[in-house]
C-alpha cells in the first residue's frame, strides 16, 4: 500500500502546471468563468487542446495504436486533476479524451474509429452526450425517442435535454429506442447508440438559460432526423453494456475536489486579506470543508486505483460520487456563508464554482441513484420490490 | 499510488485474522455494556502483533491496519496507543496497555484501569506515568471501554517528553483506525439486521429511506478507513488531523442512523451494536473533538491570523 506519487508522476504534475502557467492567457479567468460549454471556453478549447496534442498530452493514455502512448491510468489523472483546478481549459472536449474515445476503441467499427478518433486526437472535436430527455433523466432506460430503422439506417424523432455543449458540438452520443412497432424489443433492449452528425437535417438546439453556466444545457429537438446505419455504435441491443461502461469512465473523470480544494485556498487568502482568519469558527469550518475534499480524493483514487491496476469495475465509484459531491457542496457553503460577497461580484471564479457545485448532484444522473447503487451493489442490501 | 496490500501486509492480515477467530464469541453474549479481553490483548503481544511498526520493513501504515481490523472484534484490547504511538516513546517494547489523556493528570481516560502506563498531553509536553492499577478508580460509563481515573498522581514520578506534537499526530492516527474499525463492524451488524427483519411484508432493509442512508453511512466509514491509512502512511500532522476529524464529524450522524435502523433491538445490551457504535461515541471527543482537530488543521495548512 502507497499512497505517495512517483518522481515521473511528479514531475508530470510539475510539466503540466508549468504548461497550464505558460499558455493560459492573462484573461484565462475571465474565459473560464463563463464555463466549459461558453463561446469563449469552447474556442479558446480548440487552441488548447491542438496545443496538448503536439505535446503529447492530450491522449497519452490511449493504446499506441490509437494514438496515444499507453501512458498509466494515473498520468491521465493527474492532467485530469491539474485541468480540472485550472477551470478546465480543455472545455468540453475533457469528455472525448476521458470516455467518448475509450468507448469507441472498445464498441466502434474500424471505420468509426477512422473516422472520429483523428479530430478527437487533434483537440478539434465538440462531442455532447444525448441521453437524458423530459421523462428520462436519471432513469436513464425509461427513454422514449425513438430509431425507426429504414433502408441504410434509422429516422430518429423525439428530444433530448439537460445536453451540454449541444450548440457547439459537430456530433453527439445520441440514445434513443426501436419502437415496438418496428421490432423493437422491451425495455432497455431496445436502446441504440447513434453517433449522430449534429448537422443533419432536422436537429434543432436550443440553449436552456441556467443558473449553471453559459451555454452548458440545451433542448436538442430530432424531427425524422436520418443517421446512416454505419453511424451506430455496437449492435441492436448492446447498448446498455456500452452505456454502463461509458458511465464507469465518465463518473470518476472529473477530480471536481482538486478545484474545490484550490477554491478553499483562495477564500483563505481573501479572508486573511479581510484579518477575517483568526476567527476559530471561520478556521473551523474551512478546516471541515477541506476534509470533505480529502475525503473525496481519497475515494476517488481508490477508484482510478482500481482502473490502474485492471480490476473489474465496482460499485466505490458511487461511493466515491457521493463523497464527490459532499466536497462540492461543502466548500460552496462555506464560501457562501463567510464571503457571501464573493456571489455579489467580488470574485467570479468562487461564483463559477458555486455554479459547478450545485450542479455536482444532478449532472451525469442523480446523486440519490449512487446511493441506490451502493445499497444494492455495494452493501449488498435487498431490492425494493417491483411495483404491482 | 497503490490502494493494494503488500505481500508482507496481507500476510500479517492473514495470520492477524487466525488469531481473532480463535476469541470469537464467548462473552459478547452477556448483557455487557464492553467486553476487556485480557487474554486478546496477551495473545495479540505474544504473536508480536502489537510492534510491528518496530519490526523492519514496517511502519505506522502496518499499525494502522492491525489497529483497524482489532476494532472491528466485538472485543476491546488496547491496540491504538500500543501499536502507533509506543514506538515513538522513550519506552521499552511491551509496556502495555497504554492509557491516554490530555490536560488533567487525574481525569477519567480509557483503558486506565487495565493500563501500565499512562501518558498525558500536558499542552507543551507529554508525561509518562507509571500505573499502579490498584490506585485506579473504575468509572462506570455506558462508553464501550474500560475507563477509570486516578484519585491522585505524583507528577515526579512520570517521565518529561518534549515531542507532545508526534504524540498527538499518532493519537489521530490510531483514533481514526480505531474508529474506522468500528464503523465497519457496526454497519455490518446493521446490514445484517435489516436484511434479515421484515416489516410490512418486506426486509426493512429493501426500504429506499434505509437505502440511502446505510449507503451514506458507508462513506463515512470508508472515507474514515482511507483517510486514516493515507495519514498513517504519511505520518503527516494534517493529515492525520484530517482523518481523526472527518471520523470525529460523522460519528454523530453515523452512530445516530444505525441506531435507529435497528429499532428497539439497538438500544437493548443484547444486540451487540452498542459494542462498537459506544466505542465511537467515546472517541468523537477524544483530542478535543472534530472542532479541535479542525482548528489544528486549518493553523497546519494555511497558517495563523495575517
């Protein structure tokens, strides 16, 4: 057991914050405040992310045969972590190098990987995630739009929401259902996975004004929008093996706790500068705040631990969700408590945070469903018995 | 970075295991309010267990991990103080048990009456006190330990130690095994109970309010387990102010939901809870409690007053 970094792994971290010192602009924070699916962030992402991948660091951890370096789990994560603190310049593309590639080299067609991983690879891709819509949001399988297949592929009809980066994105990871009346079996059987060109006929998008960012959810409508056969991920009926394994990826992507954390120094350092911090129940409170972030980091690792030694996946990373969000949660309100100011204008990156924290238990499904998960997969805790 | 266990841990896990299955039982069916193993504690020393942290190769992490499994036993034996904080003392190997207390010399301290050796953190310095256990007074408590006080003590008679700060910083170290240790055999009675109780025509445990709170506690006690290994690993002051505060936080909480899922039974001596949710309760103020480990922790990372 080690819980210590090796000097490689050092001397990443240092590479990639020297890296990150070197290239943000001066007004890289006036950018990132605005959030990863803005129109700054999403342009200033395509620079960036070109840069990383002349540098070898954008998809290191992909098989050579990818392009990538087979680099360790634990080289990706710790860019992950550095990203993420800096307010993620990467924008939304963390999503392609974290799981939307990793799935395809597992599920995709020789051709799906010609033709998607190289924009990827070259940081110049905008995917978003269709999955949730009005009536399916957590309860991801209860998803109703719809893949009537047709000669050389399907016509999807129906909507997605809560989609981020929809207005910038060229393709998205759409979900959507064979209807019975075509031959679609029940339930989650019946789920496709399209990788859909965003610029098809018959997509609409529209922005959800939100208290969580500029640009970062949308309404996607599909009105008998055709997508190629070739364009599907899998086969009929595999989708929910995929899912759960871009889930897997994606839940244990972002090291949300490293910029939490970095919010906690910053607020130190604002009130001291305010000879607010010999306060013993200031001190205390920051103190409980960053403990939740240790805690949180520590759950996480235990997780990327597990994917860098190969084990199968469990059901620690909903434990380590949950912790995740907890340290979210508890840095903002001890922030909006003590330096309230902080949301009145005085600091835009502790309002960017709070804009990411009260998101931390809805985005990528709810909290309260890891805490369903851990019941039954972790503890081991019997079911609730189906409805009648 | 690697969460596995070496082969040396998982082999003095092994053999750690052996030799609890040997003291499974017998005196955890009386209505107690704890059980004191003299003859765990004996036999836990005689196979070397309680120095390992003096044996080559290994260290406080290893401790720590003894510290936690040994909680986890319906017995009580002093492990923590014996394990991570005896080998940084100027003490020979196998004085034990070991009784800790902070500020009076005469207040009331777990283990005492079973103890050898008594160590107070007087503020600026530690002293060692010899135990005559005949002079121990026994305190009855509903706390799951043994606890006692001394009517009077000879400060003369105790040994100066100026390194106060480590002694406190392995007391976190052992406080946060210890209390990991025992919100993972806790959860797991609880776990067991609600399985097997129905009510309504169905396991309690199949409820969702039951669901989520177990799931939450069981971050609780993971975090604990994770926070205390990093912090016996490190060695590190906040760390290990981190991890006895974050186990010290959610005692409450914790301690408060897995009664409550156990009904009625939970507040009986015959459900064997109490046996580890007591012993929590009795560390959430050790050291001062959260507040006082968060203090420390907050003047450790970013320093005093500009």
């Amino acid at each position: 057991m080690e819980f210590g970094w090796t000097p490689e792994e050092q001397a990443h971290r240092q590479r990639i914050r020297a890296l990150l010192e070197e290239t943000l602009p001066s007004n890289w924070e006036e950018i990132s405040v605005h959030g990863p699916g803005s129109d700054a962030q999403t342009a200033y992402s395509k620079e960036f992310c070109a840069l990383l991948a002349e540098r070898g660091l954008l998809v290191p951890h992909w098989p050579v045969e990818h392009g990538g370096e087979d680099a360790p789990v634990w080289r990706q994560f710790i860019l992950g972590e550095e990203m993420w603190a800096a307010g993620e310049p990467r924008g939304a593309q963390y999503m392609n190098v974290n799981w939307v590639g990793p799935v395809l080299m597992r599920f995709g067609t020789p051709e799906q990987l010609d033709k998607h991983l190289p924009p990827v690879r070259r940081g110049d891709a905008i995917w978003c995630q269709g999955f949730s819509e009005p009536s399916a949001g957590s309860d991801l399988a209860a998803l109703s739009t719809t893949a009537a297949p047709v000669e050389g592929g399907y016509r999807v009809t129906g909507s997605k929401i809560w989609t981020s980066y929809a207005g910038k994105a060229d393709r998205c990871f759409l979900l959507a259902r064979i209807p019975p009346a075509a031959g679609g079996a029940a339930g989650k059987a019946a789920i496709v996975i399209l990788l859909t060109d965003m610029r098809s006929p018959g997509i609409q998008v529209k922005q959800i004004p939100a208290l969580v960012g500029e640009g970062d959810i949308h309404e996607v409508f599909f009105d008998d929008v055709f997508v190629p056969s070739e364009d599907r991920l899998g086969a009929e009926g595999q989708a929910w093996e995929i899912i759960n394994f871009a889930l897997q990826n994606e839940r244990v992507g972002i090291a949300r706790y490293e910029f939490s954390r970095r919010m906690l120094d910053r607020a130190v350092a604002r009130l001291k500068a305010q000879g607010r911090w010999g306060d013993a129940v200031i001190q205390d409170r920051a103190a409980r705040a960053l403990m939740l972030c240790e805690a949180a980091r520590m759950l996480v690792y235990r997780v990327v631990d597990g994917k860098a030694r190969d084990l199968p996946p469990d059901a620690f990373a909903s434990v380590a969700r949950w912790a995740v969000v907890q340290a979210d949660n508890g840095v903002n309100d001890f922030m909006t408590e003590f330096l309230p100011d902080g949301l009145l204008g005085a600091d835009p990156v502790q309002q960017a945070h709070h804009q990411r924290a009260i998101a931390a238990g809805v985005a990528s499904g709810a909290a309260e469903i890891q805490l369903n998960l851990i019941a039954r997969r972790w503890l081991g805790l019997p079911g609730e018995p189906a409805r009648k | 970075m690697n969460f596995s266990l070496t082969d040396d841990q998982s082999s003095v896990l092994s053999g750690l295991d052996q030799l609890l299955g040997q003291f499974d039982e017998p005196g955890v069916r009386h209505a107690v309010t704890h059980v004191y193993s003299a003859a765990l504690a004996e036999a836990l020393a005689q196979a070397g267990f309680l120095d390992v942290a003096r044996e080559a190769g290994f260290g406080a992490l290893d401790a720590a991990l003894l510290v936690e499994r040994v909680a986890r036993e319906p017995h009580v034996v002093e492990a923590g103080a014996s394990a991570l904080i005896a080998p940084i003392l100027p003490i020979d190997a196998g004085v034990r048990p070991i009784a800790l207390l902070s500020g009076d010399l005469t207040g009331v301290a777990r283990f005492l009456p079973v103890a050898s050796l008594l160590v107070v953190d007087r503020g600026d310095h530690a002293l060692l006190l010899p135990v005559d256990r005949d002079k121990v007074e026994p305190v009855e408590t509903l706390l799951a330990y043994p606890y006692g006080k001394l009517a009077e003590v000879d400060p003369a008679l105790g040994t100066r130690f100026e390194d106060v700060k480590a002694i406190r910083r392995r007391w976190r170290v052992a406080l946060a095994a210890e209390a990991a240790g025992c919100m993972a055999a806790a959860l797991a009675a609880v776990i067991e109970h609600v399985t097997a109780r129905f009510a309504f025509g169905r396991p309690l445990g199949s409820l969702q309010a039951i669901h989520h709170r177990l799931a939450m506690a069981s971050e609780t006690a993971e975090s604990t387990r994770w926070l205390a290994l990093r912090a016996a690993w490190s060695d590190d002051p906040a760390d290990a102010a981190v991890a006895a505060g974050f186990a010290q936080s959610r005692i409450a909480q914790f301690t408060y939901d897995l009664h409550q899922f156990s009904g009625a039974m939970g507040l009986t001596l015959e459900f064997p809870l109490h046996l580890w949710t007591y012993r929590l309760r009795a560390l959430a103020s050790e050291l001062g409690g959260a507040s006082q480990q968060a203090r420390e922790l907050a003047k450790t990372v970013w320093g005093e007053a500009a």
